[in-house]
C-alpha cells in the first residue's frame, strides 16, 4: 500500500486522488481474498479471516477477533477512535461467499481472481470481498487524523452471512460486549446506481400439515397430508394480500411458497407434509399482519380437512421491514458524497430482505447496498468493473469525514 499521505480532508479532488493512490493495493487485496474459497455453510472461514487480518496487522490496525459460544471465528472488527466524542459509525462487508454453482461453465475458475478486459471475476469479488479491502484501506487513512475525528468508525468483517445465519453479525451486536451507541451501519453489498435505504421485511415459517397414516393399498382410504397441503398451497397462493405499499415503501407484500417435504415410499399414505412459506411484510403488511393472515388461511383448509390434525404453525425468521427517513443522517451523507464526484445515486428500498431488516429489528439504522458496478452476482462469471473501486472508495471516505466531522 502507498504511504498514507495527508489527503484526507474530504474534498472531491483529496478522497478520489487518495483512492487513485490505494487503487492498485486495494486491487491486491481483493485478488487476495478472492482466491481464498470461503463459500457460506461450505469452506472454514479461518484462512479468509486471518488472511485480512494479517494485511491490518502489518498496516498497523489490529484486528479484534469475534468468536461465537462454540469457539469458533465469525467475524473481525477493528476500530479508528475519533479524539473528540462522538456517535459509532460501522462500515460491514462479508467475507463468506455463495456457492460456485456449475464451475465448469465459468470463464475463468471461481477462485482464479483473474483479471479481464477491465473485470475481475470471481466468487465474492462483488459480495462482498472488494468492499472489505475498500474499507480496510480507508480505515488505514482515517487512523493518520484520528485527533480530528469525533466519535469512532468499526470496520466488521463477518461471515455466516450467506448461511442465514448472520453469525458475525450477531456476534457483534448482540454479543456479551455488545456496544450500545451504533448511529449507524453502511454495508457494502455492491451497485453504484443505488443506495439501499429499506428492504421488505420477512416472515418466514414452516407448515406442518396432518394426515392420517395408511397402507396405501388398503380398503381404508385416510387423509393424506400431501394431498392436504396442496389444497393449502392452492389457498396460499390465490390469497389477497392487504395493500401493503404506500409513497414513502412503494413495495406491496408478498406470499410464497417455497419448499415442500412429505412423504416415504409407495405403499404409506402420508401423516406428515411440511412447508416452508416466505412472506415478504411491508410496514403496513408488518409481521402480525402476516401471521393473523396465515393463522386464517390455514384454519380454513384445516376446517375442510376433518378427522386431521389442526396444522403446526413454526415460525423460523421474523424481521421487520424497514426505511430511513429522507433527512436520515447516513442516507443523507452517502447521496451527497456521491454528488462530490458526479455520482448520482438513487436512494431505493430493497425486495430482497438483506443484514439491513436484521439491523432494524435491533432499532440500528443501515444503508444495505452501494458498492463496485458488478454482473453476475451469485451467479457464474461473478466479476466487478475495476475502474469503480476509486470512486466507490471515495464516495465512502467523503460519507465517512461528514458523519464524523
């Protein structure tokens, strides 16, 4: 990395000139991470986690390591503390990754970090491995004018991220040394033609819907709970669902149907067919909104089913969906630094639920997705346009100085 020098004053000229001066080592640091498989539920994370470590280690910004109640390593975090006081800002990228899919039908190997045509493909160079060097490197310039800074700035690394799991995520905010004054989280999920400032919630449960047991091929016909839950499916999926959108969440709900377990063999008929259904909550269609809905809709088919089993209701993830305020603090520093270097960003609320619904089931406000222009995310030929990664570092150095200004 070049020595830090004293551009850091915030103005266009001084963040995009000190991230032309990174540009090559966070392009380092990327490929470097990139060719550490580091898939989510698949790969142990420990060679992705001590590989960014040691980079801050030799940069002089030791790393505080996160371990969960097994003793295992889901996160890092390092923190540049401001001399004057002030609120906690975080800036989150994940360093676990998708799947790899069908690796064949890349161009070039997942984990090859091969550079092409101005792209550099790989698995999680885009979610989220470019955004932890980005960050990593503006810390490195932030701790040179940490006598000018009020308040502090985390930077959390964390994985049992694309599990669902949100392992090092909950480490840190929820943990037994947990802090308790974060004004706010930018995540670097990737896209520069937006802000992420919300997202559809969810509400997410399993169905266990009853039958009777039977030898298939007995006198005795008996209910089955296949053939039960699908007349469930065909209710859940005609259903009207409250309009849940409005100007400020233009979004509506959502019901989906998204798994189906049940069943053995040829000869039993079927006591026991499970469902997993994802409901997408708006804050007008919120989570007991969901769940009144689901609890009615299922009483009915249990209702047309007699001699059955009311219907188990297991409700697995609940967060709310959330959206900053148009004069929220964080919202409003990202837009305007964008604006410094010609950038005009969108603010946009999310389908997708994302760490930010996690957050704001916390009360913690987030921006979840502004980052690398990329293609292909989670997909095959995962890849970011490297002539973005300056401005993108620089549009989060400007954030950054005037949230802790």
């Amino acid at each position: 990395m070049p020595v830090v020098t004293a551009i850091n004053h915030g103005g266009a000229g001084d963040v995009l000139a000190a991230a032309m001066e990174d540009h090559e080592s966070v392009l380092d640091l990327t490929r470097e991470l990139v060719a550490i498989s580091s898939r989510g539920g698949v790969d142990p994370y420990e060679p992705v986690l001590n590989r960014l470590s040691a980079w801050l280690e030799q940069h002089h910004l030791p790393a505080t390591v996160l371990k969960d109640k097994t003793g295992a390593t889901v996160g890092l975090t390092y923190a540049v503390t401001g001399a004057h006081p002030g609120p906690r800002w975080v800036l989150d990228a994940c360093l676990d990754t998708a799947p790899f899919g069908d690796e064949h039908a890349w161009t070039h190997p997942p984990t090859s970090a091969a550079i092409d045509d101005g792209w550099l493909y790989g698995r999680g160079s885009a979610d989220s491995k470019s955004a932890a060097a980005i960050f990593c490197h503006l810390a490195a310039r932030l701790a040179t004018i940490a006598d000018q800074l009020c308040g502090s700035l985390v930077l959390l690394f964390d994985v049992d991220e694309h599990t669902g799991g949100f392992g090092g995520a909950k480490r840190y905010f929820e943990g037994p040394d947990a802090p308790n004054n974060v004004a706010g989280v930018m995540i670097g999920y990737p896209g520069m033609d937006k802000l992420v400032v919300g997202g559809r919630g969810v509400h997410r449960v399993k169905l266990h819907v009853h039958g009777v047991a039977s030898h298939s091929g007995g006198s005795k016909t008996t209910p089955s709970a296949i053939e039960k839950a699908a007349s469930l499916i065909g209710v859940l999926s005609t259903a009207e669902l409250p309009d849940g959108a409005d100007p400020d969440f233009p979004l509506p709900g959502k019901l989906t149907v998204t798994a189906i377990q049940g069943g053995q063999g040829y000869s039993l008929t079927p006591d026991l067919c499970t469902l997993n259904v994802d409901i997408r909550t708006t804050p007008t269609f919120d989570g007991d909104t969901a769940a009144r809905l689901l609890e009615h809709l299922v009483a009915q088919v249990d209702d047309a089913w007699p001699g059955t089993r009311p219907t188990l209701i297991q409700v697995d993830t609940r967060w709310p969906a959330y959206a900053l305020a148009e004069d929220s603090r964080l919202r409003t520093a990202v837009v305007e630094a964008a604006k410094t270097v010609g950038v005009e960003v969108e603010a946009k609320i999310a389908g997708p639920s994302n760490i930010g619904n996690y957050l704001a089931s916390l009360s913690i406000p987030a921006t979840a997705g502004f980052g690398v222009a990329y293609v292909g995310l989670h997909g095959t030929d995962e890849r970011i346009r490297l002539d973005t990664i300056p401005t993108v570092q620089a549009i989060y150095h400007n954030a950054v100085l005037r949230l802790m200004s």
